[in-house]
C-alpha cells in the first residue's frame, strides 16, 4: 500500500492499514485538518466548502466520508458529485466558497484516490499553506463541531454552468466552429470527461462526436495517463472513423491530448503550444511552461514577439510564475492549458474549445496544422525510488558534474544544451525520479536520456 503526503495533498491506494493506504481514518484526518486550516485562513467557524470527484471507483465511498467529515467539522457542504477538476476549480469562486476539495487521483490507476486541495480562488495551496495542513494532520490538531453547529450539506451540478463558461469567453466562437461541421472524438478513460466533453461538444454545435470509452464506470479502458503508449487503440479508432480531430482527457479532465485525423499523435506537448500560438494572435502577451516542456511554445512565443519564461513542476508554480510575468496563456507539457481569461487552473474544455476555433480559422486539417510548429522529441523517463536512495545528494552531483553548461536548480536539476536539454527531478506525486530529455529527434532524446540515466544509476 502506499500513502503520499506532499503539500499538494494526500494521495494513496485504496485500503490497508491507516497510514499505509488512502485508508477512511487518513481521510478523516486529512479532510479535518483542511478545515482547520481553512477557518484560520477564513477567520470564522462557519465556512463553506466544495467537494467534487472523478468517476473512480472508491470515488463514491471517499466523497461520503469527505463530506460527512466536513460537516462534523462545522462545514457547510456544497457537493457537485461527479466533476472535472476545473469544474469544481469554478464552483468555488461561483459558490463564494471558502475552498475546495476535489477526489481524484488524476492519471494514477484505479487503485488510486486523493484528496486535491484548493484555497478560496479556487487554487491549489501553495507551499506554505499545504505545509500547514500537513503539519495540522500530523499533530491530529483539530476539533469537531457539537451537535447544533454541525454543517449543511447542499448538492449541485456544475457541469452545464462549467460548459456556458468555456462559451462565453471572448476568443471562442462557436459560430466558426459550427460552420466549420467538425466531426470530433473523444476518449475520456471512463471518468467524468465521458459527462463533461461530450456536452461541451454539443454546446459548440458539433453534431458528429464520437465517444470513446466515455460511460463513466471509473473501470479505466486502458493505462489512464494519456500518453501514445497507452492510445494505440483509440487512434486506429479515431483513424478508422474518418473524425476531423481526436481528444482524449485524463480521469478528472485537467490535460488534454489531441490525435489527428489520421491516427497520428499532435503529441501532447504540442496542445499548450497551439493553443498558445492561437491565443497570442488575438491577444499578444506572455507566456509560461514549467522547466519540464518543450521549447516549442518558446519559439512560438518569439515568432509573435513576446516573451515566455519557465516556472517550476506544478500548476500552483505555473499559475505563480503566470502571475509575475502577466501571461496571458501557460499551462504544462502534459497538454495542461491555463487561460486566466477564464481561470487559474488546467482546464481541457477550454483547450478543446479554443483548439477548435484556431482549427476552424486555420482551414488546415489537424495534421497539416501541427506541421506549422517547430520539430521537438521528448523522451519521459523514470526511476523507481526506494527509501535508501539520496535523491538530492545524486541531482546535486549531477548539478556539478554538468556545471560547464546552463544548468537550473530551482526544482532539481535542469541541464540545457545547446540543440537539447534534460530535466532530473522527485516527482511530487510518486516515489519516483523523472528523467525527460528533448531533442531534435527521438533517438537523440532517447539516447541523452538513457546516458543520463546511466549516469545516476552508477551514483546509487
């Protein structure tokens, strides 16, 4: 079994015993050391809190006692059920709520849940803050409410209210989209993208959508991270259906994946950027990746003249690093899209809808229109950790091994090269260390990969 605490919240396996596993008394703890922080932060008793979930499996049974804890705790409840994670990232600035939780496990296997936390703008807590909770539930510093000030629970269904949202941002038009009679796919793993995508397709005026493992049963129809490793056969669908554009969400529809008309991958790495390359030719600004993205968007942002930094792994980073440099797009290589125009946080039904749009305006078939962007290969690699490896004491060899190059250290290490580069780093999420490399072509990607990962294993 396993448990991961980290300052964007508690993840684990479903069962074991409390502290090994996502056990029912680690979510009550965990659940009730959120509200504690939530009062402090809000400074009164009486707050209202959001809870939304994935489809998975033990989504029901965690969301049960999510919010019978939160109620004990004194909270007012607004439950949305089944919901994306932007879904319930919009609810909470919409319910004026005092933040938010949401139970999904993002692209882990069904085994899998967490608890993701949000602060009162409907963001992830920062360090500091997860830091706080961490350290409430470790003390178990909390106290529930007596019999008279037990909270409310209210139930609500956010998704059509999400859907109008996407519709009425400025640089979404629905009425090109509709002449431009797309057929669209879309794959949503059996989570709650088969509710939300499917319904913001309609609401486009898109009357051909194929839908892909979309009855959302949390029984995932393949590995759920959506990488092309794992949509072999949704592509020969998508092919064989003679679609215009493919899209394939992860469980709680916070990254999107675009497949062409022809089966191949516009490669995930690449949605931030058209999407980017869109918004900048309406709206010119800034733009921001994490360390870990292609230097694609970078170049795309130069060619409209303006400028692109890189932030640190993590939305709540993102959304910082956005923030201090007044981007007006970012997102992650993951095919994550932050658009502030119409909130702080990943959202794939707005990349799918202002995708669609740059589609329709552009004419081109979606594999014509990825061949406009610049050649990149990544290669996403892993190391599995165990509790005798010094991760820091190997990335800060690393660091100096390589300190003749351009090297970043604020979130491991990041080594460029002149036509490449590498990033070395802990993952926040699993007991792992993430190697990816890009190049210009995937064997150069594969091959400074594989030597760097030589290279730390002989360290070990």
């Amino acid at each position: 079994m396993t448990l991961i605490k980290s300052i964007s919240g508690i993840r684990g396996t479903i069962g074991g015993k409390p502290g090994e596993g996502l056990s029912p008394l680690d979510v009550v703890k965990f659940t009730a050391a959120y509200t504690t922080w939530a009062k402090e932060k809000a400074n009164k008793e009486k707050i209202t809190v959001v809870v939304g979930r994935d489809a998975r499996i033990s989504g029901e049974m965690v969301a049960s006692i999510v919010v019978s804890t939160l109620s004990g705790m004194g909270c007012n409840v607004v439950n949305i059920g089944l919901a994306t994670t932007p879904t319930t990232e919009i609810a909470v600035t919409e319910e004026k709520a005092d933040g938010g939780i949401i139970l999904t496990a993002s692209h882990n296997p069904k085994q899998w849940n967490a608890l993701k936390l949000l602060n009162a703008a409907g963001e992830f807590l920062d360090a500091a803050e997860g830091a706080k909770v961490l350290a409430l539930a470790d003390a178990e510093d909390f106290s529930f409410a007596e019999v008279d000030d037990l909270g409310t629970v209210v139930e609500k269904d956010y998704t059509d209210i999400h859907v109008q949202h996407v519709l009425d941002l400025d640089l979404v038009d629905v009425e090109a989209i509709k002449k431009a009679n797309f057929s669209v796919a879309v794959d949503a793993v059996n989570s709650v993208g088969g509710v939300a995508m499917p319904a913001l397709f309609k609401a486009l005026g898109i009357k051909n959508i194929v839908e892909i493992n979309c009855e959302p049963t949390g029984h995932f129809a393949h590995t759920p991270e959506p990488i092309p490793e794992n949509l072999v056969e949704t592509a020969e669908i998508i092919s064989k259906n003679k679609v215009d554009v493919g899209f394939v969400v992860d469980p709680d529809v916070d990254r999107l994946v675009i497949i062409n008309e022809d089966g191949s991958m516009f490669n995930e790495e690449y949605t931030l950027v058209a999407v980017a390359d869109f918004v900048l030719s309406q709206t010119p600004g800034n733009t921001v990746s994490n360390l870990s993205s292609s230097r694609a968007l970078r170049d795309v942002t130069e060619k409209h003249g303006q400028s692109y930094s890189a932030g640190m792994v993590g939305e709540v980073n993102v959304v910082a690093k956005m923030r201090e440099t007044n981007a007006v797009i970012g997102g992650e290589g993951n095919g994550g899209i932050i658009y502030p125009a119409s909130h702080s946080g990943r959202d794939a039904l707005v990349g799918a809808a202002l995708f669609l749009t740059h589609l329709a305006k552009s004419g081109l078939k979606c594999s014509e229109l990825r061949k406009t962007y610049p050649d990149y290969f990544i290669s996403k690699n892993k190391i599995e950790m165990t509790p005798d490896i010094d991760v820091d004491n190997i990335l800060i060899q690393m660091k100096e091994k390589y300190a003749h190059e351009e090297v970043t250290a604020t979130d491991g290490v990041k080594i460029d090269f002149a036509e490449s580069w590498i990033h070395l780093r802990k993952s926040n999420t699993e007991p792992i260390i993430r190697i990816y490399a890009e190049a210009k072509s995937s064997a150069e990607a594969d091959k400074l990969a594989q030597k760097m990962i030589e290279e730390m294993k002989s360290l070990l």
